[in-house]
C-alpha cells in the first residue's frame, strides 16, 4: 500500500481550524497535503463567529460528520485523520465508519459508553452544563473558564494570547447530548462499534495535566475497544487541554505522524 500523503485535523469546540495553525505548517514542511476542516458554516472567521454565533447554534454532529466524510471521499488515498477534543470523538466515529488509514486522537472527547466523569472536567464544562437552556445556545467562557479548560499550564501571557486568538463560543446541544447519551436508548451521534474489526489503527494521545478530558477519560475510551484492530495511549506529562498549541509540541506532531505512518492500515 502507498504510505498516505494526506493528514486531516479535526478540530474540537471553543476553537476553530485556526487551532491547528502550527501543525498545518509543520506538516507541509514535511511534504504532506493538509486538511483542516471546519465544521459547516464554521469557514468564517474566529471573529465573524464570536460576532454572529447563531452558526455555532445551528450545527449537528451527523452534520460535521457528514462534511468531513464528503470531504474524505474526494481524496485519491486514505489519509490520517487526527482530532483534537470533541474532533478525537469525531475522528473516532469517522475511522468506525471505514475512513482513514490511522487516526490519532489528542485528548479526545470520549464517544457514547465512556462513563468516567472526573471533576475537573465537571468544572470545565460546568458554564454549560449549569443550566439546560444552554441546549439551545452557543456558550462561550470567561478568561478565567478558558484558562482552567484549556491552559492550565501556560502562562497568564500565553493563556490570554491565545484566548484572544482561538476562542469562539460552543454549541451547548452537543455538549448536552454527549452527556445524555448514555442515558438515553439507542445509538446517539457519538456511537461507534467497539468491535469493528475493520478499523483502521487509533493512537490515544493524552495530556497529563488536561482538566477539561484528563488521561481518566482517555484510559477508559480506549479500555472500551474490543477489536482486533491496534489500538494505543501515549500520556504526555505537564501537557493541559490545548496540548496542540504548548510549547514542545513539535515532537508530540512528529510523535503522532511516525505512529501513524507506521501502523497505517494496508
């Protein structure tokens, strides 16, 4: 099999495309094509989307899955696929769904069976999940909410620089329903098979300091694979949430792409 020359990042929620600017550059320089989707109606502008998040309001997960896969059957090979966040649980669905030759999640949101609730992350998502009128709206965070979610690591000038850069509000009906699905009958839109044998190899990789999806929710994600199919954690100690953005994250770059390049299904 020709080795992929295509990567895909996906990007998580409170961020858009613009998160994944060093990691775009990083991997041209390697001589790969570079995809980094936004989720529909997300092309706009960071700021365009604080101005008028009626957008954000408006998404779906089977509509964001529906344009990356639009998107993925248009290219001539399997690419990998890596996600950030709630875009690990996207990536996730997307490789169940027989897309990608390996995908690579960082700190990923957990896909529907992941029942680990660590209070860190109850206190991350607490400005949504505080009241459940926020299913029908886009819910941002203070500065200070950003930087205990995201940055908890960083320094207070890198926190507000990349505060002010990335952040963008979140679509507070999925972040509801990601918690609801386990409650709920049937298959919800974070649903994949476990046992899909058929699955292209997925890397968990974890920040150790993450509050908002610590290593917890990744261990136990992964735990929940009964495939045949490889499947593997890589813990980074010292990294918070925003992990594609801190400083080292080069070698977590080369780190995820070597794996990926090795254990890309043939």
């Amino acid at each position: 099999m020709t080795a992929p020359d295509t990567i895909v990042l996906v990007h998580g929620f409170w961020v858009t495309p613009r998160s994944w600017e060093h990691w775009i550059t990083h991997y041209e320089r390697k001589g790969f094509r570079v995809i980094a989707p936004g989720y529909p109606g997300f092309e706009a502008e960071v700021e365009a989307l604080r101005a008028d998040p009626q957008i954000i309001v408006d998404v779906t997960v089977p509509a964001i899955i529906e344009k990356i896969e639009g998107i993925l059957r248009e290219l001539d090979r399997p690419p990998i696929i890596m996600g950030h966040s709630a875009g690990g649980a996207f990536t996730q669905i997307l490789l169940d769904h027989g897309f990608g030759a390996a995908g690579v999640t960082l700190n990923s949101a957990p896909t529907e069976g992941v029942r680990v609730v660590p209070l860190s992350q109850v206190k991350s998502t607490f400005p949504v999940l505080k009241s459940p009128a926020n299913r029908h709206k886009a819910v941002g965070l203070s500065f200070e909410e950003w930087k205990y979610a995201f940055t908890n690591t960083f320094t207070e000038e890198e926190s507000l620089a990349l505060y002010e850069r990335y952040h963008i509000p979140a679509n507070g009906g999925i972040l509801w329903g990601s918690v609801l699905a386990n409650f709920q009958p049937g298959h919800q839109d974070t649903w994949v098979d476990y046992h899909n044998d058929e699955r292209a190899p997925l890397l968990f990789i974890s920040g150790g300091e993450d509050h908002i999806m610590p290593p917890a929710i990744q261990k136990s994600n992964a735990k929940h694979y009964k495939s045949k199919t490889i499947t593997e954690i890589k813990e980074y100690e010292g990294y918070a949430h925003l992990l594609p953005a801190q400083k080292g994250w080069e070698e977590i770059a080369d780190y995820a792409l070597d794996w990926a390049l090795r254990h890309a299904k043939s």
